[in-house]
C-alpha cells in the first residue's frame, strides 16, 4: 500500500521535471510521444535509441495492474466484478489521460519559453484571455436586485516586450525558426543557466489592456476587434514594432478559422505582422491574465467598500483606475460599432481542434498538433476566405491617463550558482534548526522524516511502524 501510494505521488510531482524534448526513455521524449504515425506531417524521427526505463513510470503501470488483478481474484459476483473493473478501468484511462496532458502542456510550454528567449526589440508577445463575467453590484442593494443580473464582459491582454538592446541580435524572419538537431533542451538550458552565454540579459517590460463590454457576444468578431485595438495603440506608441506572438487557452472564440483568418486582415490593417497564435493544452489556461484579473478584482472591491457602485463599465473603468489603479493596466470602456454590413462567410479549417500551434507564412497558413513536431501541414491562402470585415471599437478610458510601460526585474544569465555552496548551506541550516527545536527523528525506516518534539511521541511512532512493517 506503501509503494502504491510512494508510486502515485511520485508520477503526480515528479514526472514534469522529467519529461523533455528528446529522452533516451519513451515516456519521458516528447518528440516520440506527440509523432502521429499515421500522418508524416505530425511526426518525426528521434535521433536516439529508446533503450532506458523510468522506474517510477514503470511501478504505476505494475501497481495498476497489480490492483487489476487483485479485482479479478478477490471479487466472485460476476456482476459485481463486472461493474467495478468498468470504473477501475475508467479510472485507468483517466490516470493515463492525465499523464499525458503533462506530457502535452510542457511542450506547449517550451513553446512560450523559446519566443520569449530570442525575442527582440521590434516584437512584442501578447497573451489573451476572457475574466469571468463581473455581476454588477451595488454597495447596499435590497435582495430583490440580487438575482437574474446580466454579467459585464471583461477582456484582458498582457502584452510584454523586450527591451534589451543588443545590436548584434538578427532580426530576421527566420530567427523565430528552431531545428531539433541544433537546439539544446530548453528544460536543461535552465538548469545550466550559469554554462550559458555570461553577457546575456534578459529585460522585459510590460503593458496590461483590459476591455470592459457592457453588452457583447465573446465572439471571433470581438475577439478580432480588440486585437486590432492593441495592436493599433501598441504601434501608435511604438513605431519601432513589427511583429507579434500571441498565445491564448482554447476557447471557441479564440481557437476558431473566423479568428486565425482575421489576423492576417489586422496583420495588414495595423502594420505589425502577426507572425504565430499559439494555443495551450486544455485544462492547462492559467497565464498572466488571470494573475492580473485578481489583482484588478482587488482593487474592485477596494472602491466597492468604499460606498460606490459598480454597474456598468464605465463604472468598472472608473473602479480599474481608483487608488492609482494598478500598476501597468489601461482600463477601457468599450462597444463595437454596429455595422450594417452583411456577415462574413465563415471559414472553416478542417480538425482545427487538433491542431494548436498556427504559424503565418506568406504562402499559407502552417499547422501543428504539437510545437515543433514534424514539418506541419501548410494550409493555401486560396482555400480559406481571407478577405474578413474588422469591426471598429469605441472606447472610453480615463482622461489624463498614461499607459507606460512596466520593467521587470532584469535577469542575468550570468547568475552562476555554486551547487556544493547551496548543498552545504541547507545542510547547515537544517542542523541549526534541528539543534533549536531539540527534534527526535526517525531513522527506523529509510525515507521517513517524521520528527517530534517529545521523546515519547517518538516511541510510540517507532511502535507503530514497528508493527505495521511486522503485517
């Protein structure tokens, strides 16, 4: 029982930190794991031998098959049995489910950490979400307004820049382009930061949009909108930028061909290319957007308390900026101008829901189910309805306010971190506490570290190991 629960834990924690992008064991390369065999396009060739195995990988699948066949053998109602092997074996599929939804999320992530690492000075990397709905709320209100309120629509855009200036940086198109062969692990890069080039800095800044509806559909064509809106105001502010990088979670407005189509329209309209949409692995959307949102709803309920209401948005705006607002975020009181055009034929791309990564050419429009697995599928610019409609969007913000960019703290690639001086160090400190609290430790079983003030709670933990290991 020991070992099943040691086994679980063990691929709960420890598999993340594991798993990279190629891996002489198959459950851990994520190159082999996320190739479709099927489709030559979606998978590629591992330049190494699978010839090692994980142990904890290998215990789950032996203590889940263990715990199948004890079922099988304990259980002797046919009908019994038969229902409780339906919902281990649904357990099973969910555990699996689950190993591999890591196993997808951190190649998505490795995704975000390469753009963010050759990112330069005339690109900007944008990440979009949708807050949950803000009920409109009253600082006294009787119970009878309490129910059937209609939510206001809040969008929130994190849009960070790099502002090291390195004049030998290339800037070129095919600076964003990575080739598995000549790439080294983004996942050891990081632990062997200090290895790595001494004179490189990473410095970014940061701007923080947030568009409040009081009335709209979260659809493509919202979606559209507001993305033309930032990047207007971006390129009105900084002429110097060209390119973009977006990522999002896999909503239907975001993750949709009437949304991917209209980014080469807004590409064209605003003069800053959007060169990649980028999307997360499902149940896996947690980014700075929802970050900032607390913050936001923080300082809401601040001036909430402070006997104002907030019914509208423009009442929502004006809350964003009350206390000097927060640091970095523009609040916008938005509404879409209402077009007498006729609708837009939709576009449709066939199994967009299996694809996550969309990378802009000239040519077409590049697919991936997994980044930078295979050479992709190139969709023609000819087979998808390009020439969209782009609403216009009337904002109201703050007057007098100023949208500035926000630094982040500078990180130096030079940081070199003396292992054994660290080991050393938490050695140290862990005997110096140990010493203060006068602790009794356990040294009966290996990997207990149980520890107990009173000579007597030790004793009796001792006992009851002692008997638990005798049955």
């Amino acid at each position: 029982m020991i070992e099943e629960k040691v086994t679980l834990c063990s691929n709960k924690f420890d598999y993340k930190v594991h798993v990279t992008r190629s891996s002489n064991i198959t459950d851990h390369c994520c190159i082999y794991a996320l190739s479709d065999p099927k489709k030559r396009d979606f998978s590629q060739d591992c330049d190494h031998e699978h010839d090692e195995s994980c142990i904890e990988c290998s215990n789950l699948t032996s203590t889940l098959n263990k715990t199948e066949r004890f079922l099988e053998e304990t259980e002797k109602d046919e009908e019994l049995l038969g229902r409780t092997l339906k919902k281990f074996r649904s357990y099973r599929e969910s555990i699996e489910a689950w190993k591999a939804h890591l196993l997808r999320s951190i190649n998505q992530d490795l995704c975000r950490e390469n753009l963010l690492d050759k990112l330069s000075n005339n690109e900007i990397y944008l990440n979009l979400d949708w807050a949950m709905k803000f009920l409109p709320i009253k600082s006294r209100e009787p119970q009878s307004e309490f129910f059937g309120k209609r939510g206001i629509s809040w969008h929130i855009t994190v849009v960070s820049d790099n502002n090291t200036f390195d004049t030998d940086s290339d800037v070129s198109d095919s600076s964003q382009e990575v080739n598995d062969h000549e790439m080294t692990d983004l996942l050891k890069k990081t632990k062997m930061m200090g290895v790595s080039n001494e004179t490189e800095t990473k410095n970014f800044r940061y701007k923080v949009f947030v568009h409040v509806f009081d009335q709209c559909s979260q659809d493509s064509e919202t979606i559209g909108t507001i993305l033309n809106d930032i990047l207007c105001r971006v390129k009105e502010t900084d002429p110097q930028i060209k390119s973009a990088f977006i990522r999002s979670d896999n909503v239907d407005c975001y993750h949709s061909a009437n949304t991917l189509v209209s980014a080469k329209q807004i590409s064209e309209k605003t003069g800053i290319a959007i060169r990649r949409i980028d999307f997360c692995d499902p149940q896996d959307d947690k980014g700075p957007c929802d970050r900032y949102a607390a913050v936001i709803k923080s300082n809401i309920r601040r001036y909430l308390n402070e006997n104002h209401n907030i019914t509208s948005a423009s009442e929502f705006v004006e809350a964003c900026h009350s206390h000097k607002g927060v640091k970095g975020v523009l609040a916008l009181g938005c509404q879409i101008a209402n077009n007498a055009q006729k609708k837009d034929i939709k576009c449709k791309i066939k199994q967009i829901t299996d694809y996550f990564n969309f990378e802009y050419l000239i040519n077409g429009l590049l697919v991936h189910r997994s980044w930078n697995v295979g050479s992709g599928l190139l969709i023609p610019w000819l087979q998808l309805n390009c020439n969209r409609s782009i609403f216009n969007l009337i904002s109201r913000g703050i007057e007098g306010f100023v949208h500035e960019w926000v630094q982040t703290n500078e990180h130096s690639a030079n940081q070199n971190v003396d292992v054994d001086d660290c080991v050393e160090q938490e050695e140290m400190l862990s005997t110096k506490i140990s010493e203060l609290n006068n602790l009794y430790e356990c040294n009966v079983e290996s990997g207990c570290t149980a520890a107990f003030v009173k000579f007597g709670n030790l004793i009796n933990h001792i006992l009851w190991l002692t008997n638990n290991i005798q049955k």
